[in-house]
C-alpha cells in the first residue's frame, strides 16, 4: 500500500471491480503462470481467494506450509531467492514483516504481502473495493475503525486517506505489534484522520463501521496468551460493533473475519440489513485477480 499514491489506489480497485463484472474476458490471461503462497499462520479467505483467483485467470497456484517446508531450518534469504526461480508471482503470509521484506529483497518475481504483524494490504484493497461498490465513490465519505488499532487498521487508514477519505480510529489501545510510527505520521498530517475514545461520538455520520478481531488469531486459542485474552475482552467490551451503537443509521457494517460472535461484534451486526460482510469477504478475490494481473504486467494502473 506504501507504494501506490490515492490515484493508483482508486484504479486498482476500479481494475477488481472491472474484473468482477467480466470474470469470463480473463480467463487464461495468467496461462501458464503459478503463484506460490507461502504461509506460516492460518486463513481461509488469503489462500482461498488466491488459490481460486489463480486458477480462474487460467494459471496455478502452490500452497506451501512454512513448518514443511526448508524455510522453517534455512535462510529465508536463500529459499526465497530459490522459490522465485520456480514461480512467476509470490504471495506470503508471516508472522513477521521483517522476514516479508528479507524474501522481497531476495526474490526474483514480485512478492504480495499477504499479512504481517504490521500490515493486511490486500485485505484493505478488498475493503475499499466493496465500499466503492456500494457507495459509488471514496472521496469523502467517514469510515470509523472501532476496538484495538492494528495491522488491518494500519492499511485500512492509509488507504483511506490517500483516496480523500475521513478514518476515524476508536480504539483504547495498539497492539504493540502493529505499530508503525512513520504510517501514523503520514496519516495524521492528511487532515483526513482522527482519533475518538467515545464510540458513540466516533459513529456520529459514519458512511461505514468496521470492527476486527481483539486477539491475533494465532494465540485465540493459545493458553498462554489467556490472561491477556481475558484482559483484552474486559478492556476492549465498550468498543463492541452491536445494534445498539449503529441500528438507527445508515452506516454499512464491516469485519474482515474471521469472525468472534460476542466478542468485537453481536450476531445481529453480523447479518443486519446494513452489514457487508459477506460482499467484502468475496471481493478478496476480484482483488487478488487484480494484483496479481497487474504485478505480471496484464493490467497498467
């Protein structure tokens, strides 16, 4: 996301809308391209998304597993430099953005960041994407991030305001993981970023709500994370997506799942009128299509 300026942003996600609307006019356009996507934390819509995109631009695509590969004993260095003499396109989820950058730096085709600690890129591309459908336009329009800044919130804000967009974070708290002081630089000199503790006041003429997960998914279920867990839950309950805060207004309500009823969101936000969850899940794949079609140079921003 760092490297695309507001213009560039707003094509790409016009390219995916494109896209979706004529799936059958790409077919083949990847023919004999594969994509490697390189995971060391779970998903569902990442490897789903891009395995399916892949495969329906004509081309194919690799799941490989971080622990059964040799990336797990040997330098991410050498590996990547190796992979990409193998593949056209790579696509990595990992834990850390300092190993992301070491495979970028090694790799021989382009590397799409797939989730790091600090940033979801092609999650927030997704995001923009559906709200451009819905809404017909992003210049202008007020989206509220509620519950725990992270690295969803990171891209999402930077998206935002470099397509004119209002991002308002409502969170008590960063995860210390996610925190990128030289992003949060750029974003609050914008004049299109906020902060506000009070969630009511936060939703006041929002065009959109979005809430994530509290708990990094890969220690939801870890035991030696449950204080901390538990700590979060207490912590974080006001900043809650229900029906109280946002039936009423026109708001769409967004999650980027995977999604912890009771916890960031209520069951009736899940599903109400307003909510686009779903369409947003889906887009992840017309956005997939679209990146990857233009890193291999089938489509110009």
């Amino acid at each position: 996301m760092k490297e695309l300026d507001g213009k560039q942003i707003e094509s790409l996600i016009d390219k995916a809308i494109e896209i979706k609307k004529n799936q059958h006019k790409w077919w083949n356009t990847l023919d004999h391209k594969t994509l490697a996507m390189v995971f060391q934390k779970t998903s569902t819509r990442t490897r789903v998304s891009f395995e399916v995109g892949m495969t329906q631009l004509g081309g194919h695509a690799i799941y490989l597993d971080w622990r059964t590969t040799q990336f797990a004993m040997s330098d991410i260095k050498d590996e990547s430099k190796c992979l990409s003499r193998y593949v056209d396109i790579i696509m990595a989820r990992l834990l850390k953005h300092a190993d992301l950058q070491k495979m970028a730096d090694a790799s021989e085709v382009p590397v799409i960041n797939g989730l790091c600690e600090r940033y979801h890129p092609c999650q927030s591309l997704g995001d923009l994407m559906t709200i451009k459908e819905h809404k017909g336009k992003l210049r202008g329009l007020k989206v509220v991030y509620l519950g725990i800044g992270n690295n969803v919130s990171n891209t999402l804000s930077l998206g935002c305001t470099r397509t004119g967009m209002h991002f308002t974070l409502c969170a008590p708290e960063m995860d210390p993981l996610c925190i990128d002081d030289e992003l949060l630089e750029e974003v609050r000199k914008s004049g299109l970023y906020n902060e506000e503790k009070d969630p009511k006041k936060a939703v006041e003429g929002a065009d959109v709500v979005y809430t994530d997960t509290w708990v990094n998914m890969e220690v939801f279920m870890d035991p030696r994370f449950e204080k901390e867990k538990e700590r979060r839950m207490k912590t974080f309950i006001p900043y809650q997506l229900n029906r109280k805060l946002v039936e009423g207004t026109n708001a769409l309500i967004m999650h980027d799942m995977p999604i912890h009823r009771g916890y960031e969101i209520d069951e009736w936000s899940i599903y109400a009128p307003n909510s686009i969850i779903f369409d947003q899940a889906e887009n992840r794949l017309h956005m997939q299509k679209a990146i990857m079609l233009w890193l291999l140079g089938k489509i110009k921003l």
